[in-house]
C-alpha cells in the first residue's frame, strides 16, 4: 500500500467540508424519483447511467422511481486520474439497449462545462429516442443548464472539486456517504 493514502477516511486530510450530507442527499433524491414518477406516468423510462460517477445517485434515484423501469449503462472519459478535464471525451462503454422510440432519462453526475453532456446528447439523440431528457445529481452555479437542456437538477454546487456519493479523484471518494469538498493542498494528489 502506497505510504502516502490514509487508510481512513478519518485521516485523510484531502477531504475538505461536507457539501451535502447523506441525509440532504437522501431527501432530493426522493423528490427527483417522485418527480420522475410523475412526469412518466403511463410510460416508464429507460434510465441511462453515466458511468462511473454517477452509478450511486442511479441506484437511490431508480429505487426512488415507482414505475417498472429499464436501466443501461454508457461510459465516457475526460478527466483521467486528475481534477482537471482534457478537453475531450471518448466512449468508453457503450449502451447495449436500443433507444429507438424509446423514453430515456440520462442519469449524469455533475453538469459543469456541459463537454461530456453535449457529446452524449449528440450520441444519444442520433438513435432515435421518443424523449430524451437529463437527471443530474450535481450542477455547476456556471453551468448553462438551459442551453444544455438539463430538465432535472439535484442541487447547484459551487465550483469547488467534489469527491464522494459516486464521485472520485482517480478512483477514490467514491464510497463517501455525502459529498466534500476536495482539496487537493491538504494531501499529494493520487498518481
């Protein structure tokens, strides 16, 4: 084990203030599922999770959903093992479910340059869904959620780096019960 990782959570002095606890977390949740149950009434929609961020705000936002949906899995990269992105994106694992007249809700993490939103919007509308609307857990106060066309927003962060409830630093965080703030003076960022 590399010297330099805390072995807790509890020493790990890169994780900075709690953004939002489980318990606030819990609770959008609940109304975004209700919300979803609701406009998709009559017509159960195909949640598409954005891996790998956003596949714990799915599995509570799906259980939160009292319609019979289907749920599919797509993969993209830009950001690597660091916080800051590359600029593009690549597919890294596709859907295995066709969209053709399909109800989708792409389930995102967090919507801040709208780069990886725009490149999955395009990918997904060119196979022909009835409906294609995003559920983000997370949105930047710069976000352009109009001109990217994000109907469902679970709360609207700063621009500060999160870790936690999915999201990552080169794969850790992801197990945090809440989100916080990341900050990367406190520790050596992860090779």
């Amino acid at each position: 084990m590399d010297p330099a990782v805390p072995t807790s959570f509890d020493d790990d002095p890169a994780i900075g203030r709690v953004l939002l606890s489980e318990e606030q977390l819990t609770r959008r949740i609940e109304e975004l599922g209700a919300q979803l149950t609701q406009d998709y009434a009559g017509r159960p929609p195909l949640l598409v999770c954005v891996l790998r961020g956003a596949y714990v705000f799915l599995t509570d936002l799906a259980r939160s959903i009292d319609l019979p949906v289907q749920i599919d899995f797509i993969a993209v990269s830009s950001y690597g093992a660091t916080t800051r992105t590359s600029g593009v994106v690549r597919l890294v694992k596709d859907l295995e479910v066709d969209l053709t007249d399909r109800d989708v809700i792409l389930v995102e993490d967090i919507v801040d340059t709208g780069l990886t939103l725009r490149y999955l919007r395009r990918s997904l509308e060119a196979r022909g869904p009835a409906s294609l609307e995003v559920c983000a857990l997370l949105a930047r106060e710069s976000a352009d959620l109009e001109g990217l066309g994000v109907r469902y927003v679970g709360f609207t962060i700063p621009n500060d780096f999160v870790i936690g409830y999915g999201l990552d630093v080169a794969e850790r965080y992801r197990n945090l019960r809440y989100l916080a703030v990341y900050d990367p003076d406190a520790a050596a960022e992860p090779s």
